[in-house]
C-alpha cells in the first residue's frame, strides 16, 4: 500500500529526512558515491529539484511497479553543486535529483525505502547546462505538458540570452522554440485549454497572434462554428449544403507532419510529435486507441 501522498514537485521538495513518508529517522551508511557510478541511497538522502520546470508529479500509476524494481537509476547532483549556481536554494538533503524525479515520487508514494542513483556534478555546472539537461529529459516525456515545455524553454532562453542558442543546446529547430514560447502569449483560459488537449497547438500557435483580450472570444466563435450536428440556423441536424462552399478543401496537413513522414524510417519519434502537437493530445490519443485496434 501506499504510505506517502505528494502530488506536486514542491511537495516532494520538502519529503525528505525525517519528513520522508518512507525511512523517517532511519540510518544508513553516508558515504557518496563517485561520479558516474550507481549505488542505492536511501530517500532521506534525496531531494527533488526545487527548480523542476514541471508544475505537477501527474498520475503516478504507471509507476507502481518501482516498490519491486527500479529499471533505471536517477541522475543526481550534490547539495554542494546545486548550492553554487543556486546559492538562495537551502536543500535539506545530501543529493538533488535532477532527472528522475517523478521516480522519486513514486518511490515517496508507494513505500520503496531508497533508489539508486548516479551522482554527475558536471550538469551544475552553470544553470543553463542543467536546465538543458531538465528540458531534454522531459520533452515528450509523460505528464510533462506543452505548457510547462514553454515555461521551461522561455527560462532557457534567459539563461543563454538568445532563442538561437537554446534551439542549438536543445538539439531543437528555432521553429519549435518559437512556436512553444508563443504558448505563453495566450490568456491563461487558454493555456489551461491547450494542457488538457482542448485546445490544439496549431490552433493556440493561430490564436497567440491574436490580441490578449479576443483571444477566449475568437475561440469560442471558432468551436461554435465549427461545433458538429448543426445547420447553418444553429438548430441540430446535418449541417446543409450551403453552409459548406463546394470549392473548399479540407485543412492540408501540417507541414511538420509531412516532414516527419519522410523520415519515419530514421526518426519515427518524429511523426509522434509532429501528429500529436496537430491534432493535440485528445485527438492523439483517439489515433493511439484506432491504431490498437488495428494492430490487434
């Protein structure tokens, strides 16, 4: 059973030492381990990034399964490390996870009493280096929404000082860094709309170019208009001949989702991405449980 209840990174922030919801004021051996090698620490000993960009831990169910096994070790840093490049952070245990953190959440949640870790201090070495190492882990991970991708990537830029530079270190197109800071223009009904998977990417990217005060207005006409089941007099029924022009076409297909299919064969997570920010994360999930079905 379950013996600890964080939800939220700043939460586990302060699960640690005898606040752990695990091995409380249980003592174990205190020798670190060198860098670049696994051993096994026990929570108290841990702590999770207080600078996490993601906002939430999300549904940890999936990762139950870490009380019997932990398939990959977290990448830590030593309270030392982090102290110097974030001297206000005031960290109560020996070791900040850096990557893994929704591991150590589980870990507080489901009663597993230590984790393995590897140390590598040379991800502190300024702020920018270890929010890359943040952003590139999370991109496209679970629970880690568009949203908080923005915020995290807006923070990179500051850290760099150009858009440019942190397109180079996130391996990424200036486009993407473009598109997601755009994210952050739209009001925030909107931004909560496009985490839920309500409100498409493609279509906030559209509606972020809009003025801060129509933006809710223009989406909302937008959902009425295009709101299935009704004539061209808002009554329900099929829609009439006349309200669709004989000589429109259907919406041509992202560009990027077109140029992630030519390289499927090399990059297949590619055309993931691409479909899931095109038809947003309902849609992408309606195509998940299709393809299912078909796989059966």
């Amino acid at each position: 059973m379950g013996r600890g209840g964080v939800k939220t990174f700043e939460g586990l922030v302060d699960a640690v030492g005898d606040h752990s919801s695990v091995d409380g004021n249980a003592h174990r051996p205190a020798i670190g381990p060198r860098s670049g090698q696994s051993r096994s620490v026990p929570l108290r000993d841990l702590v999770a990034n207080p600078h996490n960009p993601r906002d939430s831990v999300g549904d940890l169910t999936e990762l139950a399964s870490i009380v019997e096994f932990q398939l990959q070790p977290v990448v830590a840093v030593t309270r030392s490390a982090f102290e110097a490049i974030y001297p206000d952070a005031n960290v109560k245990a020996r070791w900040v996870v850096i990557i893994g953190n929704r591991r150590l959440a589980a870990a507080q949640k489901f009663g597993r009493p230590e984790l393995d870790i590897v140390i590598k201090d040379e991800l502190a070495k300024d702020r920018a280096t270890l929010l890359t190492a943040v952003i590139a882990e999370n991109v496209d991970r679970s629970g880690f929404d568009v949203i908080e991708e923005a915020k995290a990537v807006e923070s990179l830029v500051g850290e760099y000082g150009s858009a440019d530079a942190a397109a180079d270190h996130l391996r990424k197109s200036k486009t993407w860094v473009s598109q997601r800071r755009a994210l952050l223009k739209l009001a925030p009904d909107l931004q909560e709309a496009t985490r839920r998977g309500d409100l498409a990417i493609r279509e906030a990217r559209s509606l972020a170019r809009v003025p801060l005060e129509q933006q809710v207005a223009r989406w909302s006409a937008t959902r009425d208009r295009d709101r299935p089941g009704e004539n061209s007099n808002g009554e329900p029924g099929e829609r009439s001949e006349e309200s669709t022009p004989k000589n429109q076409s259907a919406p041509p297909v992202a560009r990027s989702v077109t140029k992630a299919l030519r390289k499927f064969d090399t990059e297949p997570d590619a055309l993931a991405v691409a479909l899931r920010d095109h038809l947003g994360e309902a849609g992408a999930k309606t195509l998940v449980g299709q393809l299912r079905k078909l796989l059966k």
